[in-house]
C-alpha cells in the first residue's frame, strides 16, 4: 500500500529531495533546511535522470525542482514524479529565478502543486517547505475575507479561526472596500492578507477588489497580500488575476491544507519584508 504523508510525519522526520542543476544552490537549501527543520533528511540531485533514480528507491515527502535541469525541463521531472513516483501524493514545488513569466501566462502544468521565487530567498523557502511538512504552529494576524457564500464562509472561518487567525468577514467587495477605507483614515492597513472569492454579490468582483488594492489604495504585494479563490480553470482569466495582482490563487473546491499553507506563506513573507523595510 502506498505510504501517506501525513502517518509518515507523526513517527519519522521528513525527507525532501532537492533537484538542481547548482550544486552551490543545493547545499544553500540543505542548509537552510537542516537549520530551520531539524531532523529534516535531504536529498539532493544535480539531474533529472539522477532524481528519477532516487525516486525509485523510497518515499519523499517534499520535493523542488529547478524549471531548467541539465537533461531535462523541471516541468517533465514532475510528470514523471506524479506517474511512477512510489507514493499516492507529494507536494512537488518548482523552485526558480524566472517562474513569474510562467506564472503569469499559467503555465506550470497539473503536476506542480505550487511555485516558489528564488529571489525571496532560501529562508523563505524554508518557511514555505515547513508549511507543509511540519504540524500547524498557532499563527497570528488578521485576514480581510470576502465571501458571500454563508455556508462556505463558516467552514472557512473554522479552518482560519483554528489555527490562531483573526478573521474580518464581509460578503462583498463594496463592504471590503469602505472596511479598508476607513481602516486607512485612521492610519491601518486593515489587514495582514486578503482571501477574496472572484464571484461576489454586488457589482464588483473579486478581480474589481485586486484593482482598487493596488491601485487606488496604492499597497504592493508584499505591503498587503492578496490571495484568490477561483473555479475558473481557463488559463487566461487566471492569468489576468495574477497581472492584477494577486499573490497568488487557491482553486476551488479547495483544499484546506493547500489554503492554508498558501495563507501562512503569504502572511510569513509580507511580515518578512515589513520587518526588513523597518530595518533600513
């Protein structure tokens, strides 16, 4: 029977294969892996065929992959991980310098589970991974959620509430936006993150929200980030949310896990970049 990530993790520390053509950027994220997850076993591989080997001789828990190996697309590295990979799942993460582009035109393929920037750096990388392997730490910080859906809301604010967050829940974007108008005059942003559906009740829509966040509100990605849920699969309306701005998107139905790592990652880098601004 194929090993489950999650019995895995409750009596054996995680193991994560790291696929890079860099040997330099290989030992950069072991070690920040080992310092940041202790336990933790990596892997890494310098190729695609090299990986495919080890894949075959045990079970993983993590894995990223660089878009461009020495032999391979990263892309076809993930296809063969999902097809012939010993395991029912795992979370395959590309890691790279240029995913924004693909991002951007929604070109990563069925077979990533998600996407990580090299230039935010391999702590972040660290914190990324650790949301998904590692059990929930209490998180802390406000989320602007904009949901008209009752039923759907209330089990959201559960997943939410559960795991330490504080939840704003309003039923439109209209509601959302004089919420952030007033927050603004008394000198807040509001929240820490937004999680907004795309169809809403009212005349705007969730793509409307993005629009007025970054634009008339004037807050960047990493001042307040954005995080969209969608059941629309046509690659080019997603794209068009990730131009307007979102940091990124969660597919409906979704999956609570996936949501809220996404969640935590988002709320971790822009606490990251705040804290660093303040530094300088």
């Amino acid at each position: 029977m194929s090993t489950n990530i999650s019995s895995r993790l409750l009596t054996e520390a995680p193991r994560v294969l790291v696929v890079d053509g860099s040997r330099v950027v290989r030992q950069l994220i072991t070690r920040v892996l080992q310092a940041e997850l202790p336990g933790v076993e990596v892997i890494g591989c310098g190729s695609g065929a090299d990986a495919q080997k080890v894949l075959g001789e045990g079970v993983f828990d993590f894995i990223t992959i660089a878009l461009r190996l020495p032999d391979m697309d990263g892309l076809e590295l993930a296809r063969f991980v999902r097809e012939s990979a010993p395991q029912v799942y795992v979370p395959i993460v590309v890691v790279s310098g240029d995913v924004e582009d693909r991002l951007h035109r929604r070109s990563l393929g069925e077979h990533v589970t998600d996407y990580f920037d090299k230039a935010l750096g391999f702590q972040a990388l660290a914190e990324f991974i650790r949301g998904y392997v590692s059990p929930q730490a209490p998180a802390s910080g406000t989320v602007l959620y904009v949901e008209d859906s009752r039923v759907v809301a209330l089990a959201t604010r559960r997943m939410l509430e559960k795991i330490g967050l504080t939840v704003r829940h309003v039923v439109s974007v209209e509601d959302a936006l004089a919420m952030l108008e007033t927050d603004r005059a008394l000198g807040w942003v509001g929240a820490d993150v937004v999680l907004t559906d795309v169809s809403l009740k009212g005349e705007l829509t969730g793509g409307d929200l993005l629009k007025h966040i970054r634009g008339e509100f004037g807050y960047g990605k990493g001042r307040l980030p954005v995080l969209v849920m969608t059941g629309d699969e046509n690659p080019a309306n997603q794209a068009a949310l990730i131009q307007a701005g979102a940091n990124d998107l969660v597919e409906k139905p979704v999956e609570e896990k996936l949501l809220i790592t996404k969640l935590l990652f988002q709320l971790r880098v822009a606490q990251h970049l705040r804290s660093h601004a303040g530094a300088e």
